[in-house]
C-alpha cells in the first residue's frame, strides 16, 4: 500500500467550492466523481479551463446554468492518466499533485504526445502557462498542501 503523500491543490477553493445547488441537489463541476478517482485531474484542469474562475463568484446567477462539465474534461483526464515511467504507476496526474503549477508545466514541457497539446495545440500550452503564472503569483507560497487520506479533522479517511 502506498504511503500517504502530501499533494498540492491549485485552485483558489477547495474543490466542492465549485458548485451550487439546484432543486435541492448539489451539482457543479467541483463535484464530478473523477476528481477523486484521477491523480492530479484538478490541478490540470485549474491549469487548462479558465472557466473555473467565473465558478466562485456564481452567487445569485440561475443555478440551473451552473456548467457540470467543459469540452476539455475528456483531454484533461487522459492526460493526467498519461504515464511518466516506464511501468506506468506514475502518471502525468502525480506529477501535478506534487509539484507547483511552474515546477509542474517544467516537467512536461517537452512532451509531445500530451492528450491536451493533441487536442488543442499550443492554445492549451499558452492558457496553461498564463494560469500556471498567475497562480504562483496569487497564491505565491500559500499553494495549499492537502493530504486527502485525512479528512477536515485530521482523521484517517477510511
């Protein structure tokens, strides 16, 4: 069993930030079930959608219009499923887990089969290091680590 790693989030908010109620049911991209079942998606996604940033701010705004999903999901997740070894237990997505936002686009750079540069070409590599920019700025060394096998109270999550 692998230890618990300390990982970075990137975004401003934790994730469940990024939703809103609808009819009584939560809802909102923040909630998608593959934020925890994919390494590192989050942060690639805070990287690549600059949707994310009109999310926090919703407030009186018709919840029914709130987005439950954007036409990079499909390329962000493969890529955080992309492999950085040869056996292929370390992903793309570990990488932006445990690095910063700068430290983690250095890393990749050089990469030429990224799902998302295959998609969108070099649109995606300019948006990712304006945002990747703006968040070490913003966040600075307040880049949040997060151990997610604790919950809010420090318990180990079973």
């Amino acid at each position: 069993m692998e230890a618990a790693r300390k990982k970075f989030c990137w975004s401003f908010a934790p994730r469940d930030a990024y939703a809103t109620v609808y009819n009584g049911v939560p809802m909102g991209i923040g909630l998608l079930p593959v934020w925890e079942a994919v390494p590192g998606a989050w942060n690639i996604f805070v990287l690549t959608s600059e949707l994310i940033d009109t999310l926090l701010p919703w407030g009186a705004k018709d919840p029914g219009q709130f987005p439950v999903t954007t036409v990079a999901l499909p390329a962000v997740i493969g890529t955080a499923l992309q492999p950085v070894d040869d056996n292929g237990l370390w992903t793309i997505g570990h990488l932006a887990e445990t690095s910063r936002p700068l430290q983690f686009l250095e890393a990749i750079k050089h990469r030429n089969d990224l799902f998302l540069m295959l998609a969108f070409g070099e649109a995606w590599w300019t948006v990712a290091c304006e945002r990747a920019a703006v968040l070490e700025r913003t966040i600075g060394s307040n880049i949040v680590h997060v151990d997610f096998s604790k919950d809010v109270a420090g318990m180990a999550v079973q």
